[in-house]
C-alpha cells in the first residue's frame, strides 16, 4: 500500500469488489484517500470503510438502484471500476449455448448495464474534476493471446478488449477516460477452484506458474495498482489504453531454460 492520497475528495463503484482482484482495487482505492463502493452478489468481503451494495450485474434494475445509491451517499461517482465476470473452461465444442449466453451476460453485458448507469452520474463529476473521471474494465491475456480450453472465456475477453476502445471513443469528449487491464493468470479464487478440480493440482499450479515468463501467477494486488493508476489523476492523457500485468506473457518469446548442471 502506498501513502499517496491522489484520490481524496474523489468517490468510486467497484463491481466484483468483495473477492480477487476487486476486493483488492477496492482497498487501494480506499488506501489512496477514496470513498469507495462495492457492488458485487455477494458483498460479504468487500473491504472494510467500503460501502457494501448487493445486485447481480445480470439485473438492471438492481444495477441502476445500485450505481443510483452509490453515487447519492458518496457524494457523485468519479471512477468506474468494472471488475465482475466469471471464467469458463472448454473448447467451443464442450459449453451449451445457456452456457454461452450466461457467460457472456455477465463478462459483457453486465459491464454495458453498470456502464450505462454510471454515465450521467460520470458526466457530471468530469465538469468539476477533469481528468480524474474514469471507466477502467477488467479484461485478460485471452483478449489477446490464444489459450487452450479457453474459447468462451477468450471470447467474452475479446468483447471486453473491443467495448473498452469503442468506449473511449465515445466518452472522450465528455471528459471520461476508457480503459482496460489485462492480467496474466491471476492468483484469484477462481484460479483456486480450478487447481482444487485439478487431476495433479501442483502439476497444473506449475504448469500455470511456467507459461508467464515470470515464472509465478499474477497477484491481486499487481492487477489492483495497476488499475488504480488508470483511475488515478495521474493518468490524466491515458484513454483507449490495454495495460497488460502480465508477467511478459503477451509480448514475450523466451528461449527455453539451459538445463541445470548437476
């Protein structure tokens, strides 16, 4: 954590905020001086000094009362993080079109429902805050890398990528930056119940630690700095922006490891 208190005086939504990578934005957030609220299914975790609101981003009414009462007890809405989604697992041949069409609700169509509330709420803090207001979405290395067993997680990333450039486009006029982050695979509870489902789940945690040229998963708290730098007045000219935290594993083509001499 850091001392900085670049957003004092500035309030924001975290959708997916009371686990993972959200739980961890949100705390930063707070860290760095923001009223912050969380918006998840289930917002038992969202961190303490958050304002804990419940709704399933498949819902809009309950999106809009959400977003509607984030912004009346925080005092206005400046940043946007968009953060819930779900993963998937299989090529296109092992998930029914229901499974096709939930994951995509929630990984797409739900950030389009919190974005669409949260616009006017966002307009209107650009005018008295310029620079400082954002929408900054959670997307992934599969937007822009092939993955096995990945296709409708990759496809519904890909949407993400492409949402968050159209955005950008669309807002930047109004004082309202678009952007993403793209994280490598994320030391997340998802990541967990995926290596608890696993035949060998060390085999499979080495097998995810050995593709990010890093050598280990990605943390939370690496995902959350970086977006709360594309949140923050720092990043004042910064729109239309992929950040990828990756551990090299997007633009990196390593040759493979000497073997070790005994």
């Amino acid at each position: 954590m850091t001392g900085t208190q670049d957003f004092e005086g500035l309030s924001a939504l975290v959708t997916g905020g009371a686990s993972g990578i959200g739980a961890a934005v949100a705390a930063l957030l707070l860290a760095r001086g923001a009223s912050v609220a969380v918006l998840d299914l289930d917002p038992a975790g969202a961190p303490e000094g958050a304002l804990a609101l419940e709704a399933d981003v498949r819902d809009d009414g309950a999106v809009r009362n959400a977003v509607d009462r984030a912004a009346a007890e925080l005092g206005g809405l400046h940043t946007l993080v968009s953060n819930a989604g779900i993963g998937s697992i299989g090529t296109v041949e092992d998930n029914a079109d229901e499974e096709w069409a939930r994951v995509l609700d929630i990984n797409v169509v739900g950030m389009v429902r919190v974005a669409r509330h949260a616009l006017p709420h966002l307009r209107r803090a650009a005018t008295g805050r310029p620079g400082a207001v954002s929408i900054t979405q959670t997307c992934s290395i599969a937007a822009t890398a092939g993955l096995p067993q990945r296709a409708l997680y990759s496809a519904s990333k890909g949407a993400v990528l492409s949402l968050t450039l159209a955005m950008a486009a669309d807002h930047v006029r109004e004082g309202i930056r678009v952007n993403c982050v793209n994280p490598g695979t994320a030391d997340t509870p998802w990541i967990g119940r995926l290596l608890d489902r696993a035949e060998d789940p060390a085999a499979e945690r080495a097998a995810l630690d050995a593709r990010q040229p890093l050598g280990r998963l990605v943390s939370a708290d690496e995902v959350a700095a970086a977006v709360v730098y594309l949140a923050s007045p720092a990043a004042a000219s910064v729109t239309g922006t992929a950040l990828a935290v990756d551990g090299g594993m997007q633009g990196l083509r390593l040759r493979p490891a000497a073997p070790s001499q005994g």
